[in-house]
C-alpha cells in the first residue's frame, strides 16, 4: 500500500533534507527529490555538494521532459508543475507544495519535509487530508520533539 510520511516542524529543511536523502540512497533505493522552483533545485544541488565532507550523494538535476523510468542515476532534483511517471521503486522527497497522489503513476513511498512556518504547516495539512482521502497510508512524525 502506498505510504506518506509527514516530518513536520523542521527547524533546518535543508539539513533534513540532506540526512534523509542520503539515508534513503544509502538503503538502496532511488530517490527523487521534488523541490518548488529552479532556484531551489540550485540550492538544494550545492548543499549536497557541501552536506558530507566524507561522503558523496551522486546526484543530477533532472530538467523534464525525459522519461523517469529509464536507468537513471540515483539521486534526481527537480522541480515544476508536471509530475512525472515514476518508476514503482523510487521514492519522492516532497519539499514544494504538489499532490503526489495526483501524479500519472502515483510513487508508493512519499516522503513530505515541512518547516516550522504557519504557511508550510497550513499547506500539508491540506496534503495530508488529500493523501488520507486518496488511500495512502498516512504517517507522522513532529520533529520538535
């Protein structure tokens, strides 16, 4: 069944963002990290350039518009309106505010990053009723604990 895990109320979402990539792709499984705009893909992309001075996350910024199916490095960054086709085994890092349930073949294992700020908050509420609704297994951890 599919899975959403919430981790709300984070105080560095970049930080996060890194540790749990990394520990995804350390699994073993392919990750796509969907951020909201280009300029946070560029962000994203240097700060897991500098996340771990002893180790590498091998990543590449995925532009659209390629199949998401194919054999693909890893670790992808993207961002946009369009989701993608995944492939069943890659798992999605949700940093934008996109209903991943919605996307043509829904990713079975959705993992949504959401700070501290009101805004953030108010928007994944709004994700999780929606993810709830469509079926998913919903999970949730608040990280100010």
């Amino acid at each position: 069944m599919a899975t959403t895990t919430f981790y709300t109320h984070l105080s560095d979402l970049s930080d996060f963002a890194c540790r749990l990539t990394q520990k995804v792709f350390k699994s073993g499984q392919k990750v796509l990290v969907w951020l909201e705009d280009a300029e946070q893909v560029q962000q994203f992309d240097q700060a897991l350039w500098a996340f771990d001075p002893i180790s590498f996350i091998p990543h590449e910024i995925w532009l659209g518009g390629q199949n998401l199916r194919g054999d693909l490095p890893a670790v992808l960054l993207a961002c946009g309106d369009e989701l993608p086709e995944l492939s069943e085994n890659r798992v999605v890092i949700n940093l934008a505010d996109i209903y991943w349930c919605n996307a043509p073949q829904p990713p079975q294992r959705i993992l949504e990053l959401v700070s501290a700020d009101l805004d953030a908050l108010t928007a994944a509420r709004q994700r999780f009723r929606t993810y709830r609704n469509a079926g998913y297994t919903i999970e949730h951890h608040d990280m100010r604990k």
